[in-house]
C-alpha cells in the first residue's frame, strides 16, 4: 500500500484533506484516517504531510539456509550417510568447552530421533538437524570438507564467532 497525505489539524483531531490519495490506498471498508495529538504538538503549523510507500522485495532467488553446506562437505556426508545403508539426517550442535569456550558437536542420527523443537534444515536434498539454543551461534554458519594432509577435515566458517582456537573445532561468540 502506497499512499501520500496532507493533514489538516485543528485543536486536538487531524484530518487528511480532499486532495490526498490516503482514500485510494485504504480498504474500502475504511473510507478515512484520522488521529488524535496533543495541541502543542502544531503550535506553528496546522497542517503537515506524510508519505508512505510500499517496495517488493528484491528477488534473489529464495532465502538463504541457516545452516549451508559446500560442495565438498555434501559430497562427503553423503558418501558417510550411503556407507551406513540408513536414512540418516546430521545433527549439528554446541556444548560447553574447547579452547575458545564452546565446541561444534555432529553427529549422524535417525531423522525420527529429531524432537519437535529441532530446526530441520534441508539443504540439496540433505537433512541438517538443530536444536533451538545452538542455532542462535550456529545461524549463518557454512560447513566446509577438505581432504587436505595437513589441515584436512570439516572446518565451520561461523559469522557469529567472535574468537577461534587453532584447531577450528572450537569458539567464542557474544550474544
């Protein structure tokens, strides 16, 4: 809804004038639009104008998940998942400890195991699962794997960790 208006102001009640589009942009139940002030609030004038509109949403091809997964780490959780023959969904977690405060924590579960406070997160067809306390630190986060000697593994690009140890496996977050 979209509309502009001049009031027009006397004593204690505003009103918009004839000129205005408010009367186009309201539902047709309501035909006016009027509000209360205080006297003092137009001392020096007694009219004023607002302006209001409405704007779409840029399309960007859809919201982006709250927890993300690259190519490679979906690539290896699936060859995981598909070697032990079930229907396995990744339960994504924080816990106290580590080096830095708190530590990541995944592991493989049953999608019915899930509680109905979980966050289920589909991503390419693969089932993230997340309890509601660990995704406040964990929102944003993309899960990465590399097969790399040294360094190798998942490591987690977290926006909402405010300090890292070493290891990667771990972090601090303010919230």
């Amino acid at each position: 809804m979209a509309f502009s208006a001049t009031f027009r102001c006397s004593s204690s009640l505003c009103r918009p004038l004839n000129n205005s589009t408010i009367s186009r942009a309201l539902p047709q139940s309501s035909s006016s639009l009027s509000f209360r002030s205080s006297p003092s609030l137009f001392n020096r004038k007694k009219s004023f104008s607002i302006r209001s509109a409405t704007l779409e949403a840029p399309a960007s091809g859809g919201v982006a998940p709250a927890i993300s997964l690259t190519d490679n780490a979906l690539k290896h959780l699936n060859k995981m998942r598909n070697e032990r023959n079930e229907d396995l969904c990744l339960r994504i977690g924080v816990k106290q400890g580590g080096c830095s405060g708190m530590s990541y924590t995944m592991e493989f579960e049953k999608r019915e195991n899930a509680r109905p406070d979980d966050s289920i997160i589909e991503y390419n067809g693969f089932n993230i699962v997340c309890d509601p306390k660990s995704l406040l630190f964990l929102f944003g986060m993309q899960l990465d794997y590399s097969d790399a000697l040294i360094g190798g593994g998942f490591s987690f690009k977290n926006p909402n960790a405010t300090q890292t140890c070493g290891c990667g496996k771990s972090f601090a977050a303010e919230m």
